[in-house]
C-alpha cells in the first residue's frame, strides 16, 4: 500500500467538488491565510494584523481612534482592537493606562516611519 505524503488540491478541484458559492467561498479563506502568513513573515517585529492596525490609525489624523473607532475601520470586534493594542504594547508595557497609550502612540511614529513609509515609497 502505498501513502501519499503530500496532496495538492487546486481550485478546479475545490469548485468541481462543491457548489461554486461555497468553493468560492472557502477559497476565499484560505486566500486570507496565505495572505496572513505571507505578511506576519515579512516583518519580525510585528504581524500583519498589528501592521494593519497601525496603519489604519494612520486615518485619523486629528485625534487618536476609540477603540470601537478602530473596529469599525478594521471590520472587527472591539474586543479583536484591544488583544492587539495589547501585543503591541506587551514588551515593556507601564501599568498606567495613560503612559500605556503614550507608548503605543509613539510605537505607532516609529512603525509609521519604518513600516508605512516604505512601502509607499515602492508604490511611488
């Protein structure tokens, strides 16, 4: 008997099996995870998600973002905003709130100037 070690499905495979709206569907899933994957390896300070954040913080350039604010900008729960805010700001994290934001914030400038920056630069 013979075992196969590695198995490729591919997408006409995936949409020949189910019905087109779902192979759709779940292609769109895992579109997102290789997406994901792909970006929490491009930088080793922080994840996509947290690149995301920031960047979409980026958007309100008068005053800093509520926590639902975010939310709603990055289509994802409150509760989502603030796990990760919270790895942001994990290494070295004060206790008091106030100083806590203070250091994302300045967290913030410097992924700005390191993250964004480039990569708008490229896009010139």
């Amino acid at each position: 008997m013979q075992y196969i070690a590695y198995m490729r499905i591919t997408t006409d495979d995936v949409l020949n099996v189910m019905p087109p709206q779902m192979g759709l569907f779940g292609l769109l899933f895992a579109f997102m995870n290789r997406l994901q994957a792909a970006g929490d390896a491009f930088y080793e300070e922080i994840t996509c998600k947290q690149f995301f954040l920031l960047a979409c913080m980026n958007l309100y350039q008068d005053e800093s973002p509520t926590a639902n604010e975010m939310a709603e900008t990055m289509g994802c729960s409150r509760q989502n905003v603030k796990e990760i805010l919270n790895s942001l700001a994990k290494k070295d994290a004060p206790e008091d709130n106030r100083k806590k934001a203070e250091m994302i914030s300045h967290s913030y400038d410097i992924a700005d100037k390191k993250y964004i920056d480039p990569i708008l630069e490229e896009l010139r």
